[in-house]
C-alpha cells in the first residue's frame, strides 16, 4: 500500500460521537489497568479472537480485510519511569475487515514481545450506511489478570474510538468541528481541530500527512476529557492511518505505520445518523 504521495480525496465532515476507551489502550494494558464497560455489558465474548500478531493478520487477509502493521513507544517522564517496570514498547496491529456488504470491523491488537502471553484486543462494528457503532469489544491478558467484554451499542449516533480512525480517514472535517466522545456509556463533548499537513517521521522515512488534535472542551454541567489524541494519515489518495498518539498527563503513547497489505476498506459517503 502506497502511504507517500498527494491526497486526491478529501471531505468535509459532519459532527459525530465517537468513544476514547482505545486511545490509551497501550497504556492501559501496560499498567494492567481494567478496561470494562457499563453493566449491561457481556462478560463473555460472541466472537472468537485472535492474540497471535501473525495469525490475527493472516485472518484478516483472507477475509479480504486490510492489515495495518504498527510499532508503539510509551514516552514522557511517566512513560520512561513504567519502562522501568513494564514493557514500553511493542507491536500493535489494525485491521479494517468487511463483515457484511454494509458493516465492518476494525480490530486493534496490541503486544509487547517481553511479555509473552500478554496482550489487549478491541473491537468495533460499524454499519457504513448510518455510520454509526453497532457493537465494541475487548480483552486482555496482562500476568495473572484477564477479562472479556462486550457490548451493543444502541445509541443511534455513537461511534467509538476505533471506528473514529475509519470515519477521519475517509470523511475528515475542514474546520475545528465539535464532537461528542463516547467513553462506557459517558459522554464527553471534545473539538476536532484539522493540523496543517507537514512531513512527519515515520520508521525513518519523511511522509507528508494530514493530522487532527481531538481535545476536551469545558462545558458546564458536563464531564472534561482530560486526555489529547493525534492522528495522522497519509496525505495521498489512501490516506492511510500512518501515527497515533495518545496524550495522558505526563505518559505518550505513540503509535506509527511500519506496514500495510490489502485493498483499503473505504466508508460509503452516506448521511450519518444524528
């Protein structure tokens, strides 16, 4: 897959809700903090998963889904100090796989190679027509801790974190857009502000990208999202998501392109739900 080159595709986006549960996923895993969702969630998932990087990308290909490769890094003061304690980096995969001929997965895998065994998966549905969130999931194994969850999400206008990629991909807003955040059955209103494309850093090579900063916004009488998150994609026709970073007090997590295989799983250009 080609990630260099000019974008010949772009959008204006409309507003949307999207959850932040995957945005610090690494860092979660990695300190062993429990990732659960609200109490209708399932403690039993309804699909099996795979936790092997090789296996999960093999799955992925032969479902004619495209396989994202990535490496993350934790840094920042706090980020270096659980290095000490933890793994603070490893392999991450995101896969993009039609699950029906109007619905798609997006599947997130996260490893770290001095903790064999260890892992954290997410999961989301999206109906591309509505482009709305139809189910998330997760799991995790960290030492002797795991837990299975899962949920339908029947709210008609959320779409979660893993499924925000897929819809900036695709559909980005040309403007600071205000969004709403959907975090285990919260709400957390944030703005969308597009970065001016520039050449970023990317496994040792300079790929010029189009970025977007998702940052709170302090409302009265609402909750404040505390955390900052950046993604950038290729600046080509593809726009291939090609680094994530999450923001957390004084801990980074970044994540950035090291491979792609497969034909890119583009969004219908449909109305979404409000």
């Amino acid at each position: 897959m080609n990630v260099t080159g000019s974008r010949s595709q772009i959008a204006t986006g409309r507003p949307r809700r999207f959850g932040r549960g995957m945005a610090c996923a690494v860092i979660a895993v990695m300190l062993a903090a429990a990732f659960a969702f609200p109490e209708e969630s399932r403690e039993e998932l309804s699909r099996p998963i795979e936790t092997d990087q090789l296996k999960a990308a093999r799955d992925a290909a032969s479902r004619g889904g495209e396989v994202l490769r990535l490496q993350w890094k934790l840094s920042g003061f706090l980020g270096m100090l659980a290095g000490l304690f933890v793994p603070n980096k490893g392999d991450a995969l995101l896969t993009f796989v039609p699950a029906s001929d109007d619905r798609v997965e997006i599947g997130v895998l996260v490893t770290a190679p001095k903790r064999a065994g260890d892992y954290f998966v997410y999961g989301a549905e999206i109906d591309e027509g509505s482009g709305t969130t139809s189910a998330v999931w997760s799991s995790y194994a960290y030492g002797d801790s795991n837990r299975d969850r899962e949920q339908q999400v029947d709210t008609s206008d959320v779409i979660d974190y893993a499924s925000a990629i897929y819809h900036l991909r695709w559909n980005p807003p040309a403007t600071t857009t205000r969004m709403t955040i959907w975090d285990m059955g919260k709400t957390y209103p944030v703005v969308v502000e597009p970065l001016k494309p520039r050449k970023r850093n990317i496994g040792g090579k300079k790929i010029m990208a189009r970025g977007y900063e998702i940052r709170g916004v302090k409302i009265k009488g609402q909750p404040t999202f505390d955390d900052k998150f950046y993604l950038y994609f290729a600046d080509d026709a593809q726009s291939t998501p090609v680094e994530i970073v999450g923001k957390r007090s004084m801990v980074r997590v970044r994540m950035q392109l090291i491979g792609a295989d497969g034909p890119p799983r583009q969004a219908r250009r449909a109305t979404p739900a409000h």
